[in-house]
C-alpha cells in the first residue's frame, strides 16, 4: 500500500520536485514558493491512486515481418 502524499505544482511550469507527507506541509511549501514567486498560484495536489503493470512482452525480430 502506498502513504498519501501531497505535492505543491506551479502551472507556469516549475516542477514539482519534493513528495509531502502531510497536506500542512505541502500548504507551507505552496506558500513559501508564492511568496518567492509573486503573481504565479501554487496547487497542492493529493495522491489519489497509482497503478503499475508487472508483465512484459518480448517480440522477436524473427517474428516481426514489417513488409
């Protein structure tokens, strides 16, 4: 199972660069970072849900005939 997090993300184009363990936390960062970069808003995102996929599929070159 993964822990919640929360992470703070600019739509001008500053990355998100820290996972937060607690939705305080990314508040503060959101607000630390508006303060650096007056005029652009800061979201806090919370994680919701993850997937992933475990199986791989191999194709072999002498199976492929792209002609």
């Amino acid at each position: 199972m993964v822990k919640k997090f929360w992470f703070v993300w600019n739509p001008n184009g500053l990355v998100p660069k820290h996972k937060h363990d607690s939705a305080r936390a990314a508040k503060d960062e959101a607000e630390r970072l508006a303060r650096q970069h007056q005029g652009q808003m800061f979201h806090v995102l919370e994680w919701k849900a993850s997937c992933i996929t475990n199986n791989v599929q191999w194709v072999e070159e002498d199976v492929v005939n792209p002609w």
